[in-house]
C-alpha cells in the first residue's frame, strides 16, 4: 500500500511513475521480502530455539534423520510475515484477490500452526488429527472457492492447456474444483517437505512460474494474443508472488543442507494452499499439475504406497514413502537428492510456460 503513497507526488516527481508499473512492484516486493528473511532470519532461528521449537523425528523414518532431532521447526513463522508485509507494501490494497491469497496465508497458516504447536506440546508426531485438519482445511477452500465463484466476472470455466477452443463450463461443479486443487496443493506440499531445502526450493520455482502466468493473464492484450484467459486485476498476483519468491529464497539461505531451521506445517500448507490459489485466480489450474508436478509425484508415491500395502497385506512399492525417502534408503546422499528434485522442478516450470504457445 506503500506504493499508493508514494505514486501520489508522481505530478511533483516524475520519476515515481515508475511504482504504477507492476514488474517494477514486483522486483520491490521480491527484494522486501528476501530482506526480511536475511536480516531477521538469525533473530528468529534463536527464538524458536530459545522457546524450544524443535522437531520431532519419528523413529520409523531413515536412521540417519535422527541428527536432525532438535533442529528449529516452524519457521514458516519467518516466511508468511514476509510474504504478506511485502504484498501489502507494494501490491494494489484495493485488488480482491491480493486479499483472497492473504486470507489462505493466514487461515492454513494457522492450521499449521496448531498442528506445528500440538506436536511440540506433546514431544511427539501427533498433531491435530488427520479429520480436523482435513475438514478445516476444506472449509477454507470452500470459502476461497464460493468468493470466487461469486465474484462478478470471474469464469468458471476450465482453461485446457493445448485446446485454445476447448473451455468448459463446470458451473456450480467448478466450486468443488477449487477446493480440491486448493486443499491438495496444500497437503503435497506438506508430503515433500521431508529434507532439508526440498519442498521450498520447488515451491519458489513454482510461485516463479506463477509470476508470469499471473502478468500474463492480467495484461488484455498479451493474453489475447497468447489466447488464455484474461483475468482482470490478476496482474496484481505478480507482486505476491514475487514476494513468495523472495521469501523462499530467503529462507532457503537457513534452510539448505545442513538445515537450521525448518518450515514446519505453518510453512508448507500455507504455501501450498496459496499455490493451489494462485492457479485457480490465473486460471492456470490445469497447469498446476504440471508446474508442480514434483508435488504431485510425492503425494501418489504415498497414496500408491498405503493402498498396495492394504491391498497385499503388507507388500510395499517403495522402501518407504514419501518418494524422497526411498531414494535416501538406496543410498542416495541427501543432499544428491534434493538437488535433483530441484533440477526436476525446475525442467517441470519450463515446460508449463511452453504451454502458452503450444495451443
């Protein structure tokens, strides 16, 4: 909101026109929030050790996760601050969907939170239970997916990557969409975030992603001309995901191998909701597969794992899942693990902004 301020002596200084321009908003809010996290990145990992935030390693995971016991955890409390000082900084205040995203940061942040919270409380893996932060979850969504559906001239119809002339309308059936693309972009997300730098690496490549797709998708005549969607005000997301982009990258600095802090549930189901969000506000929802595919590979590993399991009394797919972790009992170093999946993610996000042309 910042930016309102100072454009309004644009008349007196010419050069503060530059603040209308989103891109340049954008490159602001990376800054601001990759700031945040640097400078008081140090302040926060001593807190939560001096509070005693530390993370519980279960004794069925890898053995050698067990030198992690102890390590800061919700440190999400350091990213979503970020996040959304830097978009209410620099992005439109007057934009409903810059707000609809703040809504999802805060309403599966403090999911996560209370679950983060119960875990250290007990000293075990018992958070909420799995059908409270389920139902919450899908209550949220509900009400990100009904202002949405609701909000004059927003389509409910489905942008199909590829097909220019295929877009059906799902109507009322677009409402169960959103929650279920909101709600699990969130608990993937969730899933990967097993080692250190994994699931936050991914996940600032996606809101990468993300950026363009939203400045594409809110510019009339560049959507015209690529033919997808035109979401007026969309543009406005560039600036939140660029936040989301700083501050992961400013998180990542603490959180690469060997990690000092992890994000917790508060970190990975806000980020992963607000994902899942942006994809539908961009109308980008069925790339959302492919962008963050990584994300997808992680969470069928374990539905594929727990259903083979139950169905041949025992048998398993994977030494164990999620998918990250039969790698590391193959012996693959930890660290070779991570970078390739970011490698992955990274080869996923090119190939779902190729989609723009290919229609």
């Amino acid at each position: 909101m910042i930016y309102k301020l100072i454009y309004f002596f644009h008349t007196d200084l010419s050069w503060l026109n530059v603040f209308r321009y989103i891109t340049f908003r954008t490159i602001l809010s990376t800054l601001t929030a990759l700031m945040i996290c640097f400078f008081f990145g140090p302040w926060a990992i001593n807190k939560l050790r001096s509070l005693q935030v530390s993370q519980y390693i279960r004794d069925d995971g890898p053995p050698n996760h067990k030198s992690k016991e102890g390590t800061p955890t919700m440190g999400g409390c350091l990213i979503l601050p970020a996040i959304i000082f830097s978009t209410v900084l620099w992005a439109e205040p007057k934009n409903i969907y810059v707000w609809i995203v703040i809504f999802v940061i805060l309403s599966f942040g403090g999911i996560g939170f209370a679950d983060d919270y119960l875990k250290i409380v007990r000293k075990d893996s018992r958070g909420l239970s799995a059908t409270s932060k389920f139902s919450i979850q899908v209550m949220v969504a509900l009400i990100v997916a009904l202002v949405l559906y609701l909000y004059p001239g927003f389509d409910s119809r489905l942008n199909m990557p590829f097909l220019k002339r295929i877009n059906p309308d799902l109507g009322l059936a677009y409402i169960p969409l959103v929650v279920f693309i909101i709600v699990g972009a969130s608990n993937a997300v969730n899933l990967t975030d097993g080692l250190d730098g994994l699931a936050i690496g991914p996940v600032t490549i996606a809101f990468g992603s993300y950026l363009v797709f939203a400045y594409l998708a809110g510019h009339i005549r560049i959507a015209s001309y690529l033919q997808i969607p035109y979401v007026a005000g969309a543009g406005e997301i560039s600036v939140v995901c660029g936040a989301m982009v700083g501050a992961g990258l400013g998180f990542l600095w603490f959180n690469s191998y060997p990690a000092e802090v992890f994000m917790g549930d508060v970190g990975s189901l806000s980020l992963g909701a607000v994902l899942g969000t942006i994809a539908v506000i961009t109308k980008q929802e069925i790339v959302l597969a492919l962008v963050g595919g990584l994300f997808v590979f992680e969470a069928l590993s374990v539905i594929f794992q727990v259903a083979y399991f139950k169905f041949t009394g025992g048998q398993r797919i994977f030494r164990m899942a999620p998918i990250h972790h039969h790698f590391e009992l193959k012996g693959w170093p930890e660290p070779k693990v991570i970078v390739r999946f970011w490698i992955i993610a990274i080869i996923l996000a090119l190939l779902s902004i190729i989609t723009l042309k290919l229609r």
